[in-house]
C-alpha cells in the first residue's frame, strides 16, 4: 500500500511539473505563439482573398468578351440595316409583322441594282467553282461560308440526333460505375483535346492570311480558302463524333442523367458551330446591300467560334456525379 501510495504521488508531481513546463512555455513565447497563428490565419485568408479576385477578374473578363461580340454583332445588324439593331431581337420580331422591309422607290430590291458583282453563297459545286473563277467581291469570304455550309447540310441529321439527345439503337452497355467513368471522362477529355486543337489551328497566321493574302501583295488563295474551310469543318466532325460515341452508350437507370447530361456536354461545340455558321451566313447574304455604296474597307466586326464547354457548371456536375458514384 505505501509502495503504491509513492508511486502514485510521484506520477502526480510528474504531471503537474509538466503542465507547469508547458504554462511556462506558453507564457515565455505566449506572443510567438499569438503571431504564428496570426499569420497562418493570415495566409489561408490571403489566399481565400486571392481566389476570389482571381475569379472576379475572369468573370470581368469574360462579361467584356460578351459585351465585345454583342457590340460587333449589333453593328453588323447596322450595317445592313437589319431592325435587329435598332430594336433589338424581340422588338424586331415584333416590328416585321407590322413594318415590311424597306426597298428602293422603284420596288425593286436591292440587291438587283448593285454595280458590281458581289460574291453570293454557293450551294452547288458548280458555284463553288464559279466563286473562284470568277471572283466577285468579298468571294473568299462566300467561298469558305459555302464550304461550311455544305459540310453542314451533309451531315444534317446527325446534327438533329445531337440537339434532341437521341439514343441510337444497339447502344454499348456498360454495367459497373468504374467503366461508365472511364468512358465519360474519355469522351469529355477527347473533346477537350480536340477544342484546344481547333483553337491552335485557327489562330495560326496562316489561318487568316488565306483570306487576305501574303504581305507581298499577292491576292488572297483559293485553294487555300477551300482548304482551311474543309479542315475546319473536319474539327466539327470530330465533335459530332464524339457526340454519337455518347449516345451509344447506355448504363443502369441510376445513372441514366449522367449519360444524358454527357451527351449534352458534347453538343455544345455543335451548338457553337451552328452559330458562327449562321453569323457567316447572316454577313454574306448582307454584302449586297453593304457594298453597294462602299467607297472602302467596311469593318463588319469579329465572328468568332465561341465554344463554352462549361455550360452553367455542366462538366463540374458531370465530375462531382462521377465522384460521388465512385465513392459509393
């Protein structure tokens, strides 16, 4: 019993010599420790602070794109005198059902009195041949829109398939969470690859040096033209591909949405397409009425090929169901 009492005493008197020494350290270094946790607190808000001006300044960034391309859009519509521009979308709309178009005193139109030729889209191979030959102004310009155009309309009903989300007949089954997966995030990173691709291939010099020549003077190339239409239209192909890879797949209903929302994902290059295509067109079907009384260079704005692949957090919903499949 006395042993047990001493030992018991002693443990006592070792715990408290050792709450004693670690008071003491906190009192001796009591502001060091203050600062230390000062500044970890200091770092993490630091970098929460510069999280979220780094994402303020991209949000700014992509409102000042948007509002770039609504400006050039809109000026395009001034130029041709679309009532787009004035009224707006709606409002035009609107105003066609109670205003008709405006023509010349005459009644004629337009576009049946301008001076000179003014290049018009192609719609067969004869006029896409006629373009070159002959050259009417702004025909490079028709010539790579008719490509574009006529690749479009070939694949046409594909390209209805791929808006509706239709699911093909005799899909590829896939019956565990680790293969659906693996092939969905696949077929996103395919389209991610081949989006950066386009993007590297139509930001080369020589992409709009097709269209307006080389710096020596030379006029602008034909076959070039031809060239860089059909290889931009080869990328589209790529996307509507990719897209039915998609839709070839089926999986249990429990993770049907993913399927769908995949095949939604992989729509939305076609989608981009499907505008820049109809801008182009829009344009060319206007040079007439542009041209006729231009006395220079008409600045008609940027078209640009705009491929959001984040549609309102798509892909990141894609992911986080993939995660959380995984972790089940």
């Amino acid at each position: 019993m006395g042993g047990g009492r001493s030992t018991s005493d002693g443990g006592a008197f070792a715990v408290l010599f050792v709450m004693l020494l670690v008071v003491g350290v906190v009192i001796t270094y009591f502001w060091w420790i203050v600062g230390a946790g000062a500044l970890v607190g200091l770092f993490f808000v630091g970098r929460a602070i510069t999280r979220e001006a780094q994402k303020r300044r991209e949000l700014a960034e992509e409102k000042e794109y948007e509002l770039r391309r609504r400006a050039d859009r809109q000026h395009r519509w001034l130029l041709t005198g679309d009532s787009r521009g004035i009224y707006g979308q709606d409002g035009a709309a609107a105003m066609r059902d109670v205003t008709p178009q405006p023509s010349l005193p005459d009644g004629t139109d337009a576009a049946a009195q301008e001076p000179t030729p003014i290049a018009r889209l192609a719609a067969t191979p004869d006029e896409l041949a006629a373009l070159v030959r002959d050259k009417p102004d702004a025909w490079q310009w028709a010539l790579f829109t008719s490509i574009l155009v006529q690749r479009t309309t070939a694949v046409l009903p594909r390209l209805r398939d791929s808006e509706l989300g239709f699911t093909p007949a005799g899909t590829t089954r896939l019956y565990t969470a680790s293969g659906l997966a693996s092939e969905v995030v696949g077929l996103i990173d395919e389209m991610l690859s081949t989006a950066n691709q386009l993007e590297s291939f139509m930001a080369t010099p020589a992409f709009m040096a097709s269209f307006y020549g080389s710096g020596d003077g030379a006029p602008p190339d034909a076959e070039a033209v031809e060239h860089i239409g059909h290889r931009t239209m080869d990328y589209h192909d790529r996307f509507l591909e990719l897209s039915e890879r998609c839709r070839g797949l089926s999986a249990r209903s429990e993770y049907a949405d993913i399927l769908a929302d995949c095949a939604r994902l992989l729509d939305i290059p076609l989608q981009s397409y499907r505008e820049f295509i109809g801008e182009l067109v829009a344009v060319i079907e206007s040079l007439p009425q542009v041209l006729q009384h231009a006395t220079g260079d008409v600045d008609m704005g940027a078209i640009v090929l705009d491929i959001d692949l984040d549609d309102h957090g798509l892909r990141s919903h894609i992911f986080k169901r993939l995660e959380a499949i995984n972790r089940s």
